[in-house]
C-alpha cells in the first residue's frame, strides 16, 4: 500500500476526487514519530475523526499489520457521534505492529439511506432503483468472477422487483451491502497521510513483581561475600512470596581507586566491599561476574534455578566504570578529560562520586562506544537475561538508548528494559518514548490521597498512558522515604498495598523492606549503614516481617486479571480524605475489585465510600456482597455508599472482590 503524499497549498491534489477528510488519529504519541505500547492480548483501540464535504455518507476502515506481514488487515471503523469513529485490533505477537486509516464517501450507503427517505415521503423509485443498480454493476467490475456474478445478479433483482417497497427491502440486504463494502473503488479512498506504531511485548512488561536483593548479603555473615550458590538457597521464599522478577544491582569486579567506605565515607577500610556501581578492575569489566560471587558457570547455573521456581533474573546495566576499569585505560577516548591530565570523575554537585567515572557521550569516537555498550546487553543476552534495570539512563544520551533498545528489540523482542531515572518528568517521558518498557516514578513521594489521584489520572490518561508504563517501589538502595522513617510498620503496609494494587508493576527492595528498615542517615533519604557499601546479614528466619501480607497481596494480583493492569482505575468519592478508594475492574466485568486504604499509619480511619454503581453493572436496592480478599470478611451491601473502618496497626487496606448478584429465587443462599 503506497501512502499518499500530502496536498500542499498552490497545487493539484493527486487525486482530487478524493473527498474523505480524515483528522485527529488516536492513539498516536508525538504525531507518530515514536510507538505506542502493548503487550499481548491487549487491543489497540483507534479513533479518527472522519468527514465529508456535503451530505454523502462517509465510510473508514481501520488497517493494521504486523511487521512480519506485506497485506493489511482491514477493519470497518463504526461510528460514534460528532464525526469519530472507532475500531480495534488485538495484539497476537511479538515486535512491531502498523496501523493507519482509510476513508471514502460511500456512495451505496449514501444510495440506501436516501432510497428509504424518499420512500418513506411517498416519492417515485423508478429512476433511484436503476441508479442504484447501475451502481452495483459497477462495484462488480471490480469483483472476482464469483462476486461479480452475484453483484450483476443483484442489479437486475433492483431492477425487476415489483414494487419500491420490495426494492428497498433488497437495498438494504445485509448480503448486498457487504458485497458493496468490499469492492469499493479504492482510488476514491483517502489514506491517512501517517502510519502509526506499536510496539508489542510479552505480558511481563505490563505485569511483573520485582524482589531487589544484593547477592553478596546472602551468605549468613557480614564477614563472607555472599555467592550465587548461597542465593539459591533464598529462591523458595522469593517465590513464595509471590515474586516473579528476581533483581541483582551490578555483580561485576569492583574498582579499588577511590573506593567508597561505609556510609558512603570517601576513604574505605581495608574489609570494605565498595559500591557494587563502582564497576570494573583488574577482573574485568562489565561482561565479567566478582569473583567473588562465583563463576560464569555459577550464574547461568542460578538462572536456570531461579526460573524452576518461576522466577526470572534482572541484571542492574550501569554504563559508568571505576578508575581500575579496562575501558578507562584502552578506551581513553571515551572518558572526558581535564586540564590537569585527570580523567572526569561523576559529580552532580555538589554531590561528587570519586569512585565513578562516566562515558563521555559527545566524544568523537561515538560510534564505537554505542556498540561496545549495545555488545554488553548481547553479552548478558547470551547468558540467558531477558531483563535489565537501566541505571541513571537520563544521564546518557537519547539517541543512543533508541538506537541500542531499538537494535536489541530487533534480535530480542522478549527483552525488557526497566529505566531508572528520577528525574524532571519530560526528561522520564523521553526515556519511555525511545524504548524504555517501564520506568520508576514519583510514587516513592506521592502520599495524600489528592497527589496519588492526580498522579494516576497523569499515568493512566493518553497520551502518557500509551508510552509510559509505570513501576511503582516503596523503597530502593538509594531512596527510605520519610513515610517510611517515621511511619513505622503501618506506613510499610500501607506504601507496599498502594504500590502493588495501583500498578500492574511494582518492587520492593529487600530484605529491608518486610522486615521494616527504617533509620536513615540524619536529615536524609539514605539508609544508615546502606547496603551499598557493606556486606550485611539479613536474618531470614526472623518472624517480626511482612512476608506473609506480601504473599497474600501477590496471590490476589495472580488470581485476579483486573489488578493485571495499570489504566482501569477509577478513583471513588469517600467523606474521609484519609481513605482512599479505587476500583478496578475487567473489561467484561466478571471481575470487580474496590481497594480501600487508610493513609494515616498512626489511627484508625473511618468513613464511607460512593461506588460508582452503574458503570459497574450493580443495582441500588439490590444487594451484593463484597469479600475483603485481605482480612477474608464479607459483607452485604445496597446502596452506593457503603461504610469501611481501617486500623493500621492491624490491617489498614481492604481488597474487596465485588460480587454482583444473580437475581433468582433459588439463589437464596448465594451470600450464605
């Protein structure tokens, strides 16, 4: 299908018989000129504004087509009201899908529905019967053999039919009206001067519960480097909580130049492990594992471990090296350097990261450094990692995270690209228009029930909605929020309910978190004694944590498919700003669920929530009953507005599966 070229002023259109305008496509992020987003199984619905000039009617059709395919798939577009139209495709595979719209003036249907007003005004049909069968004679020389014959056939019944009435009944037969849908005259079509993209993923880029955990703390004692062997042994809770996406920070050599003490103190002890960021030494770079850790061997030995347990590894991607780094003494070229014959080192004043040394983006050798980085994630591919958390990608260029996600999605395009960057939200757009498949975001921060409802409403709206996935953390290395500080064990009940009920794709960084960290150094957002800097022994025995919600909360997003995603919420009114309520339901609504949350750690919250109950197919007067998936209580309810008690210092959320019910007698005792 060739796209036509657009008319400029001052000149002949290329076919100016072409009377169909088609306007405003949706969805469509920046004019097209990056993809929207879906995974499998999700629909892309299109919408276009789609008119003619005077009175004919217009006709549009949806086209798609998957990279792998040269014909289009045609869908008619139906019409909805003040000139939209709509249609829909599904996502069934892998890579890149195009869509685009085509319209016409369809002279049938505007025949048939003038036919019929002017039968209905009592009008003479002689010469519109033979108007309209001339003008199926000429569909049919458009048709194969096989059409065309019955194309003719219907012609001469217009002609012969005994009386106007039963001309417009055969007008209007469903069988004639589909023949005349197919073989319209496609050079009086308009085609949309734009082809749009999809770019379609496995479900897990939608879907996923990340577990963050430094290897080397997995031995049992903060005086032995931890190994991938003793990381196995933690599989089974892992997974029994619920997790499915098992995250390591880097697990390269370490850099001995400049390395950071504990609590991020410039000089280290002689014992110190340094910042596992700090990357490279002298037992390699980024496609080497600490030997400490173990083996090659040992780690693709642990990823086939982790995935018995349905578990798949995520590998931290941080394109930064130490001093001791190989790059920085054979590639010299792609370093900054300064007056005094020094190598730049990180700073974001006036923070300064003396262990770490970025690549230089703008340095004349560019093209090989984007293909030595774009070999690391190959190399990593090789061994069997399909998942990658992207550190700091705002600190590198744009164009080179479109060129490598974009090459490595071409070979791989199972392979999910997480973007670490909290940074100002365009800058967080940008990275998830060029390929980025989900991202961190403000949630770490957003607390009262107004920030969280407008930050939603900012997530699940196009056209955000349609580029920018959203992975929602509680907690990372970096980041103990005051909530978390001052909030006590509530505050982590509550961050870790919100977080894995408000998106599809949330993690916590652990063990910390169920076990309920919470001091920070003074006056900061950085743990006391961080486990970026120190070997630690988290006590997994320890029966003072949360492990138990977590696997309760993971269970009820496995089992219920409306938690599956991010873009169905709908926020509910309650007479309490300190609760906070959402719906989110399935497209069919066979599976409803209201999320009540009490955001006060520190009192029991009470008050009442107004379901929206029409659009979730439930009856005032007629009762429904609603189990809290959580605290396994039931109760009936009538009315739109229903009552909730909350103590967070037992359980301060409720999940509620809403049951609408079936009105027949002898459902008695459907409640029961």
């Amino acid at each position: 299908m060739s796209q036509h070229r657009p008319q400029t002023s001052n000149e002949f259109p290329e076919d100016g018989r072409r009377r169909a305008v088609i306007e405003n496509i949706t969805p469509q992020v920046d004019d097209g000129r990056f993809a929207i987003k879906r995974v499998i199984g999700e629909k892309v619905v299109v919408r276009a504004d789609v008119f003619c000039d005077g009175h004919d009617e217009p006709a549009a059709l949806l086209l798609y087509r998957h990279e792998s395919e040269e014909q289009w798939h045609k869908v008619p577009m139906r019409f909805l009201v003040n000139d939209a139209w709509e249609a829909a495709f599904q996502i069934s595979e892998l890579g890149v899908y195009y869509y685009t719209v085509e319209a016409r003036v369809d002279h049938f249907v505007t025949w048939q529905k003038d036919l019929a007003k002017r039968f209905s005004a009592g009008q003479d049909l002689a010469v519109d019967r033979e108007i309209g069968a001339r003008l199926v004679e000429s569909f049919a020389l458009r048709a194969g053999s096989s059409d065309a014959q019955r194309l003719r056939q219907w012609a001469s019944r217009l002609r012969q039919a005994p009386d106007d009435a039963s001309a417009l009944r055969l007008a209007q037969d469903p069988e004639l009206t589909a023949l005349m849908e197919r073989h319209y005259d496609p050079h009086l079509a308009t085609l949309a001067d734009r082809t749009f993209q999809v770019l379609a993923e496995r479900q897990r880029a939608l879907f996923s519960s990340w577990y963050e955990l430094f290897p080397r703390s997995t031995s049992g004692d903060p005086s032995q480097h931890g190994t991938f062997r003793d990381c196995e042994k933690l599989l089974p809770e892992i997974a029994r909580m619920g997790f499915d996406v098992l995250y390591f920070p880097p697990i390269h050599p370490i850099g001995l130049t400049n390395r950071k003490g504990r609590n991020n103190q410039v000089v280290a002890e002689g014992d110190d492990p340094g910042s596992p960021w700090a990357i490279g030494g002298a037992k390699g770079g980024h496609k080497a594992v600490h030997p400490d850790l173990g083996t090659l061997e040992d780690f693709r030995g642990f990823i086939a471990k982790a995935a018995e347990h349905g578990l798949e590894v995520a590998l931290d991607i941080a394109f930064q090296c130490s001093p001791d780094h190989p790059y920085v003494h054979r590639r010299k070229q792609w370093f900054r350097q300064r007056p005094d014959g020094t190598v730049q080192y990180a700073e974001n004043p006036p923070k300064k990261y003396q262990d770490i040394i970025p690549f230089d983006f703008e340095c004349d050798d560019w093209r090989n450094l984007w293909e030595e980085l774009r070999s690391i994630f190959e190399y990593w591919i090789e061994q069997g990692v399909t998942i990658f958390r992207v550190d700091n990608p705002h600190t590198k260029a744009f164009g080179f995270w479109q060129y490598v996600i974009g090459e490595i999605k071409k070979e791989h395009p199972e392979t999910i690209f997480l973007s670490e960057a909290f940074t100002r939200p365009k800058v967080m757009y940008r990275l998830a228009k060029v390929g980025f498949t989900q991202s961190y975001t403000y949630f770490t921060w957003r607390n009262t029930k107004w920030e969280l409802e407008q930050y939603m409403q900012e997530l699940s709206t196009p056209p955000v909605r349609d580029f920018f996935r959203p992975n929602f953390w509680p907690n990372t290395p970096d980041i103990l929020p005051e909530i978390l500080q001052y909030g006590g064990r509530p505050a982590f009940m509550i961050r870790f309910i919100l977080a894995a009920t408000l998106s599809a794709s949330y993690g916590i960084y652990g063990p910390p978190f169920e076990l309920f960290v919470n001091t920070a150094l003074p006056g900061s957002e950085e743990y006391l004694d961080s486990e970026k800097y120190e070997i630690k022994n988290w006590d997994w025995e320890n029966a003072d944590h949360m492990r138990e919600l977590i696997a309760r909360v993971n269970r009820i997003r496995r089992d219920n498919p409306a938690l599956q995603t991010t873009w169905n919420v709908h926020f509910c009114k309650t007479d309490n700003d300190n609760l906070i309520c959402y719906v989110k339901t399935t497209e069919e609504h066979d599976n409803i669920l209201l999320v009540a949350v009490n955001l006060d750690p520190f009192h029991k919250q009470a008050g009442h929530i107004r379901l929206p109950m029409e659009s979730l197919g439930l009856s005032p007067g007629h009762p429904f009953l609603a189990h809290d998936l959580l605290g396994d209580g039931r109760n009936i309810w009538h009315s739109e507005w229903n009552p909730i008690e909350l103590d967070p210092h037992q359980l301060p959320a409720a999940v509620f599966r809403l049951y609408p019910r079936l009105r027949r007698e002898q459902d008695f005792d459907y409640f029961m």
